[in-house]
C-alpha cells in the first residue's frame, strides 16, 4: 500500500508480521458497525420517558419513547425534511411529533397519523411513515432489535443467557460510552492472555494474586463457546531473560489444580443456581457480543453494544441470584465496592487497550486460540442465518 507524502513524493508502508486482513472471516470483517438480526440493550429503562431521546445501535439512528408505560423506539428521522424526531416531542397520546412541522406519528407502528400543521384532512396523512423496532425490557434496561432484513423479532428470551430466564436475581450494572470498534471490545473480553498481565495492577485484584499463563482450550456448548483452563502457572522461569510471577507477600497464596468457576481457584461453595448450569468454564461468549465470567456466587456479563464503527457502548451487568434480605447486602455491596472497583477501575483498563488497538495487520500468538474461535463463531453464525433467512439448507 503507498501513501502520498508531500507533492509526487510517496512511501511504502513496511509489511506488519501476521494476518494482514480479516478476509478469513468475511462476514466477521464486514460487521464493523455490528450484527444485525439480534436484540441489543440501548439504556436504563428509568431513562426512557415520555420525552423522546437519541441513541444509535448498528450505525442505525433510533428514538425512544415511553407512553403509558410501554417503551417505543422509531426510526429517529421524520421523513418530510429529514429532522430527528427525538428533537420532537408528545403532542398527544400514543404519538411524537416532529419539532419541525409537526408531523405526528402513532407509536405502535410509525405511520404518520396527523399533520398539524396542514390541518385535520391533510391529504398526506396515512401515506407514510417511519420504520419502528421491537422493544423489550429487561435487567432493568429497553432492548432494541436489529433486524437483518425486516424480519419479525425473534423472542428476546432466546439470545439472553439461559440463567437469566426463570431464575430471580439481583443485578447492579453500567452502561458507558466507550471509544473503538465493539470487536476490540469483544475480543478483549473474552482474550485469554490479557487479564494476568493487564489487570495485574488494578485494585480489585490487590489481595489476590494472577497466574503467569495458563494452557487453555476453547470449547463449543450450545451457542456459547467456553475457555476452558487445563495448566495454570502461578511463576516462571523465561530463558535468558529471568523469573516472573505475580506472586506478593500480601496477595493470599495461589491455590492449588486448575479451577473453571472463579479465577482463584476451586470454591469451596457455589450458588445453586451456578452450580446447576454445569457451566465448563468460567468464561463464556455467545453471539452477538455477550460475556459470561462466571464466579462462585455470581455471574458477571459484558454486552458490547455497536455503536458505529469506532465506539460501542460498554454494558457491565453483576448478578446475583439472591431472595429476599439478602438482596439488600448486594446492593451495598455493589454500590459500595464492586461498582468502583470491578465496573471501573477494573474494566478502565480493557477501555484503554480496546481504544488503542490497532488491527488487523495482527500476529497472534497461543492464546489467541479464544479470539479466532469467537471469530469462527461469528462466522458460521451468521452463515446460518443468512442462509435460514434466504431458506436455503444450512
Ligand atoms: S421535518 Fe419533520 S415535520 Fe417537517
Ligand atoms: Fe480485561
């Protein structure tokens, strides 16, 4: 590739080592503003009010809405000259109407059901309007769904993780807007050789030390794919260069065996709920971007939500699956420490790499086993799905 310095002057780029492009993965690669076909969450429901508001999912501008109690999300462009409707605002139940003119749209189904400024019989009522998604709500937030190609919602029940259906729970969680590309985000999500060396110095993990590295395999179940530890290496001795351990006199000792629930080793206790997933490894991602770290007595996810193609939005969520009063100590739990300390400190460190990444060209490396896996998973996904869409035989 060259590029044009000054006048006439141009300079060859050096080849980088590795992969140069993504083409092994071409659905993958071109799903730089993310996948469509899934349910994504946008906001807090508490944020979703009868005043409309902007957000983008997927490159897609969309406005949400809630009227009577149910949440609503429209294409957030009017169609007579282009203005966003979430400008706009609710001049009569069950509608929004656009800043500009006043055209007004019915909530359930987008179409244009009054002009207010072209009077009650204006000729134009009816003829248009503008396209509207399927919502649901919930962990507390409005899903949108993305369609691939005006396809009906699947139910959103099928693409939450499977625990998260049936079983009470209690949940603490942030959503930040976040610089780079949802992949990057995804990738370091569930990248097996960062957190040792990355977050060795966050304080979440003050008093408890991080192996050196690990041999880990990546395992297929169901939708999800696993990283499953067979060795794990608390020091190490590199040739010619020295020791390395993350070992300190103030960190508890290192346990002993390999472990997949937690990463400190084998519990002694796991919630019954946990326990009962079978889960064969504590780190799990399925599609379209969602993270499971699963510990002994809850289960932390990741959703990393397509913005455009170089911001996404970081959803952490932390649940517990707690009753009753003991719901009351997670709260103050969450909202006292892990908060802080786990959804940001902990995760500012992955927003920092995910910004700075710069890839492909790429060299992966042994662990890389999780990122190609997670991209053969997006792969053969999406082929599905397109070739169920276009009801050829999969
Ligand atoms: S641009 Fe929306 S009513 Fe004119
Ligand atoms: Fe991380």
């Amino acid at each position: 590739m060259t590029r044009r310095l000054e006048e006439g002057a141009t300079r060859t780029r050096p080849k980088l080592p590795g992969r140069q492009d993504w083409s092994s993965w071409p659905n993958y690669d071109a799903a730089a503003e993310g996948f469509r076909g899934y349910w994504y969450p946008v906001t807090w429901s508490s944020h979703v009010t009868g005043k409309p508001k902007a957000f983008t999912i997927c490159g897609e501008k969309l406005t949400l809405i809630r009227d009577n109690g149910t949440a609503y999300a429209l294409h957030d462009r009017c169609p007579h000259r282009g203005v966003p409707l979430s400008l706009g605002s609710q001049q009569f139940p069950g509608t929004v109407s656009c800043p500009y003119h006043g055209w007004t749209f019915d909530l359930t189904n987008g179409k244009l059901c009054a002009v207010i400024t072209d009077g009650p019989d204006s000729p134009i009522r009816g003829k248009v309007g503008v396209p509207t998604y399927a919502v649901a709500e919930r962990l507390g937030m409005v899903w949108v769904y993305v369609p691939l190609a005006g396809e009906a919602a699947p139910p959103i029940d099928e693409q939450l993780p499977e625990e998260l259906v049936g079983n009470a729970f209690v949940m603490g969680g942030r959503i930040d807007p976040r610089a780079g590309n949802w992949r990057f985000a995804c990738e370091n999500g569930f990248d097996e050789g960062h957190a040792k060396y990355l977050h060795r110095t966050s304080l979440w993990r003050l008093f408890k030390p991080m192996p050196v590295w690990n041999i880990t395999r990546v395992v297929p179940e169901g939708r999800w794919i696993y990283r499953v530890q067979d060795e794990v290496h608390w020091e190490a001795d590199f040739p010619g260069v020295g020791h390395w351990t993350g070992k300190r006199w103030w960190k508890l000792r290192p346990p002993k065996g390999t472990f997949n629930v937690g990463n400190t080793g084998t519990p002694k206790k796991v919630d019954p709920v946990i326990e009962k997933q079978g889960f064969p490894g504590f780190a799990s991602l399925s599609m379209p971007g969602v993270l499971r770290i699963v510990y002994p007595k809850f289960i932390h996810y990741e959703f990393y939500v397509p913005v455009d193609a170089d911001n996404h939005r970081y959803v952490g969520v932390m649940v517990n699956f707690l009753k009753g009063v003991a719901t009351a100590r997670f709260y103050a739990k969450y909202l006292g420490a892990i908060r802080w300390l786990f959804h940001g400190q902990f995760s500012g460190q992955d927003a920092w790499m995910v910004d700075v990444t710069d890839a492909p060209p790429e060299k992966l490396y042994r662990p890389d086993v999780s990122l190609t896996s997670w991209r053969n998973l997006a792969e053969s996904t999406t082929k599905q799905k397109l070739a169920a869409l276009k009801g050829e035989p999969s």
